[in-house]
C-alpha cells in the first residue's frame, strides 16, 4: 500500500486530507510540526510527502531542505498560502515537486498527488484501483479524468470535472452547495456565490440530452444537488 506523510499543523485540515486519502486507499501518518515531519519521514519512509510551509518549530522550506539533504528522494508536494512567485520559486528550488496553494479543492490535491505518484512510478504497480463510473451513455474515467457521452468525448473544465466528480461520489446522496463549494474549491467558510449553480448548468448543457428537464444532475430544493445513475 501507497504510504503518504501529511505534515500539517492545522488540525482541522489534517484531519481532512487524511480521511480523503485514506478514501483513496492510500496509508497516512500525519504529523504537526517540522521536527516531527522530519522524524516521521525517517521512520515511516513514505512514498510521498504533503508539506505545509507554515509550521512550528521548522518551517517547510527548512523540512524541506533537511529531508533533501538527507537522501530523501520522494515526491514532496507544498502546501501554501503564499501565491507569490517568488515564494513558489524558491519551493521548487528547496526540492519541491509540486505545490497547492490555500485554500484548495480536496479533488485538486488527490489529483496532484496521483500524478506525482505516476510521474515516480510508484503507482504504476500500487496505485489503488479506481473504477469507471457512469450514468445513463456518460462514462467517466477519473484517473484518467475523461469523460464520455454516448462514446463521443466531452470537454469538461478542471473544477466542472471534480464537481461531476464530487457528485458520483456520493452514489445519489444530496450534496450542498456548501459542501460542494469546500470540497472542488476549498471554500472554508459560508460564501455567497452562485458558482456551483453556473458550474452544474455547464455539467447539464454538456451531460443532458435535455438541459432544462435533466434526467441525471438533479436539484434538490432548498438543499443541494445529487445525481441519479
């Protein structure tokens, strides 16, 4: 099993990126400072490192650095706030392989750290399968992150895909805007935004035969949406 060391001090989001890729199929550590990042990584060996660059006690970049030094040679993607070039620059630099920067989508970063994982190799042969999903002639590979309708390929956006996403996950379950809005675009808190709506309409256009009487992306009132197979 994929082995995966999330160094984060934010509990709450720690908590939240183990449960998605523990979802996934992957083994998670998590630590809460550099110093115990830099333990866990010695002990544990994971295949992959999430590092936030805000930490007590050592900051990424110096985690970073350190884990390099050391022989570690194992994707590390960085987690930041920072949006600065310069900041992005010098990750890279430190021996980054990839970075996120806050707030993020969760489907984002399980998309980042399966490419990185492929792009070592690792999950050619341990990568967990992942099944094909479909919903009336709409077939839809998410590792691959392809979608077809009627055997024809359909162009998606990144965040109308990791909605589309988000919405087979729950297997018919109703999501809430909110709910939707945390896990495609990291929206932490209660934002007023008609962002999902316009994103479900696209998802409608594209995946209905009739978009103003959908048959699969269904609104539930007062409530959310869900997706009916």
């Amino acid at each position: 099993m994929i082995r995966i060391l999330v160094i984060e001090d934010n509990r709450d989001l720690a908590f939240g990126l183990q449960t998605a890729l523990e979802v996934e199929g992957y083994e998670v550590r998590v630590a809460e400072d550099g110093p115990g990042g830099l333990r866990e990584a010695g002990e544990y060996e994971p295949d992959l490192v999430v590092l936030d660059l805000m930490l007590p006690g050592m900051d990424g970049y110096r985690v970073l650095r350190a884990l390099r030094e050391s022989g570690f040679d194992a994707p590390v993607l960085i987690l930041t706030a920072r949006a600065e070039e310069t900041d992005k620059v010098l990750g890279f630099d430190t021996g980054a392989d990839d970075y996120v920067t806050k707030p993020f989508g969760v489907l984002e970063l399980l998309a980042r750290v399966r490419a990185l994982l492929r792009r070592t190799g690792v999950a050619l042969e341990d990568e967990p399968d992942r099944p094909i999903e479909q919903f009336g002639d709409v077939v839809v590979d998410v590792a691959a992150r392809t979608v077809l309708r009627a055997g024809e390929p359909v162009e998606l956006s990144p965040k109308e895909f990791d909605l589309l996403v988000a919405l087979l996950r729950r297997d018919g379950a109703v999501a809430s805007r909110h709910e939707l809005l945390k896990e495609v675009w990291g929206y932490q808190a209660v934002v007023p935004t008609r962002t999902v709506d316009m994103h479900i309409s696209e998802l409608r256009r594209k995946l209905e035969g009739d978009s103003s009487r959908p048959r699969h992306i269904l609104t539930v009132r007062k409530a959310g949406y869900r997706l009916e197979r």
